[in-house]
C-alpha cells in the first residue's frame, strides 16, 4: 500500500493480456473501495426484498459493459474510480456508474 493509502497495481499474471505497468492506474484505498462494495451491496438487497428485479437484462448489461470498455478508468476489468470488477457491477439492476456514463436506466 502506498503513503496514500491506494493499492498500487503492478502485478499483471503473464497468461492476461494486461496494459503495460507505467499504463496502470493505483485503485482507490481499500476504505474506498469497502464503502463502495456496502453501498452497492446495500442497494442490490433492498431493490431485492422490495420485490424488485436483481439482475438487468442481456442487452442493458451488454450496453453498460460496452460503455465501460470505452473508458479509460478500466483497467483489467476493473474500475479505478470505484475499484470495482465491472463484468460482475453492469449486471445488476441498482448499481451505477460512479462517473455517471451509466445508471440505472441504462
């Protein structure tokens, strides 16, 4: 962990197609992130037990996915804003876009 607090990321396993080391964004600090995965966690459960849909369609996802790998913030699936996994965070219905290129309408 750096003086900052962000995890950097160095370490890319030679079987992944992965940017080059001086490419690479640090991810947000794990405080960050662990209050990012309670928010989004928090707002899948309650959209659930209020009866409504868990998970967005094919397409939706396929959009949303589609938005986020023309983005730069991704980086080996992964946002460095948020520092969340993407292909797993488009699929669900209550999450969003933490820059806004994408939310629950989309």
């Amino acid at each position: 962990m750096s003086d900052d607090g962000t995890i950097p990321i160095n370490i890319c396993p030679e079987e992944v197609d992965c940017v080059g080391a001086d490419e690479l964004k640090d991810m947000p600090g794990l405080f960050d992130m662990a209050k990012n995965l309670l928010k989004d966690g928090s707002n899948i459960v309650s959209n659930a037990l209020g009866g409504n849909k868990t998970l967005v369609s094919d397409e939706v996802r396929e959009a949303r996915w589609a938005i986020c790998q023309g983005c730069p913030m991704l980086q080996n699936n992964r946002c460095t804003e948020c520092g969340c996994f993407m292909k797993v965070k488009v699929a669900f219905h209550a999450t969003s876009c933490p820059l806004g290129k994408w939310d629950l309408t989309i």
